[in-house]
C-alpha cells in the first residue's frame, strides 16, 4: 500500500485519481481550496487519510499546506493536479501580484515540491498544450503583454513539464514524470472535449503506485500510459535552470539539489 497525495483532489480528475487510487487499497490524502471544498472532499471520500487546505495561488498558503502535509506523515506520492483553465476568462491576478495560472499551475508545484519532505515518486500534470509554449521566460506573468488565455495555459504548462524534468535530473533518487491526461470533459476541459475521460486518471495513478518496469521510470512525458516526446526545450538544462531560479527568487525558497526519497 502507498500513500499519496494529490493537489486540486475535491473534483475533476484530481478527485478520480483518488479515487482510482483508494480502489486499489493505496491511502490518499486531498487538498482543497477552501474549507468548504474541504467539506465536499470529506464528504466524496470519507476514507481519506486527511485534506490539506489552502489556495494555491496563494504564496503563503501554499507554504501553508506543504505544513500540512508535512504534519500528515511522509508520502511516497504527490500528484500534482491543481490547475487553472483559461476557458471564458481573463487574467486574474493573485495577492502577490502574479497570473494565477502561472502561480497555480507552476509556482505551486513548484514550491511543495521544494517544501514537502520528498516522496519517492511526483508527478505532474501538464497538457499536449505544453507544445506551444514559450520557451524564453519571457514575461511569465503576462505583464506586458496582452492577455492570451489559451498561449498563457500552453506556456504554464511548458514550464511545469520542464520543472518536472529538472527533478527528475536533480533529484535521481526519486522518480518524476509529467502526465498529459488527454483533452476531456472535465469542468476545465469543457463539454466540447473528445478524449475519454474514464482514461484520464489512470496513467497519474499508475505513475503514483505501480509497480511494473513500465512505471518505474523517471524524467519522462506520458499521454495513456505510453511515453511521449515532450517539447525538447523542456529537456534542456538550460531551460530548467532558468525557471528553478525564477520560481526561487519569487518565492525565496531554493529548491534542494540532491534529496534521499528512503
């Protein structure tokens, strides 16, 4: 049995996975965004092993739920699922003055990753978006530029591709893959998405807890359980370097060079 934990879990497929996951005989714990999504997530899986609470566009309370989940006990497991769209939206900025698909899409995988004691396997989700983003760092925060909703979400999600190689680079005692679900009908995915959408939890939690060769991997991008070439950029030291530096000065918390996942 292992235990994991999953960000953005009170729905979507954060929620499946969990659920996918307690089918299985694994023990998971969620994270909401507020208390009463809290309630909700007790309420859908009241088997959980605990729900860590905090907005994760939120600098502070991202700190704050990485507290959390240090306080529930090592995982050998985080799935990092929480994520913003794009769908019928503006740019919304956060408290600390970033785009919050940026803050929760990358910065806050980001951040616990560097602030949760380390678990044996991570892994993130991004999206076959990831293909169309900026490899530059050139005005993450849309600052500058005018806001492009689905080129913001594409790029958001080049980074956390990237941030998920560059653990798997950094940190070889662990094991870090991204994870593009597929385009379905999830609320963020919309009605008008064509993947199938009981495939779409299946390969986060493969990655998470099983234990054939196929899944013991690191470094590497799947679409279905099957590897995929990501952007090569997102392979690129360089690249990743960049981003962990620019993560580490908004934050003001270095991600560890080396960890021990016993």
């Amino acid at each position: 049995m292992a235990r994991i934990f999953i960000t953005g879990s009170t729905d979507g497929l954060g929620l499946m996975a969990a659920q996918l996951l307690l089918r299985q005989g694994h023990e998971v714990a969620l994270h909401a965004r507020n208390d009463t999504r809290a309630r909700d997530a007790h309420a859908a899986l009241p088997d959980n092993a605990g729900v860590a609470v905090g907005d994760l566009s939120s600098i502070a309370q991202t700190r704050d739920v990485a507290a959390q989940v240090n306080e529930l006990g090592a995982f050998d497991a985080v799935i990092h699922n929480a994520g913003v769209g794009y769908y019928g939206r503006g740019r919304v900025e956060t408290e600390d003055g970033l785009s919050d698909v940026f803050a929760v899409n990358v910065l806050a995988p980001y951040l616990l990753t560097a602030l949760i004691t380390p678990p044996r396997r991570l892994v993130h989700l991004s999206s076959g978006m990831h293909d169309s983003g900026d490899t530059t760092l050139r005005d993450p925060q849309w600052a500058a530029r005018p806001w492009q909703g689905p080129q913001a979400y594409s790029e958001s999600k080049f980074h956390v591709t990237a941030l998920t190689l560059a653990v798997a680079r950094k940190w070889p005692a662990a094991l870090s893959n991204a994870v593009d679900p597929g385009w379905v009908p999830t609320k963020m995915g919309g009605n008008s998405a064509t993947d199938d959408l009981r495939l779409a939890p299946v390969t986060q939690a493969w990655l998470a807890a099983g234990d054939d060769a196929e899944a013991l991997v690191t470094g590497r991008y799947f679409h279905h359980q099957q590897p995929r070439r990501p952007h090569p950029a997102t392979q690129s030291p360089e690249v990743q370097d960049r981003l962990l530096a620019y993560c580490a000065d908004l934050t003001e918390v270095e991600l560890p060079t080396a960890v021990s996942a016993d």
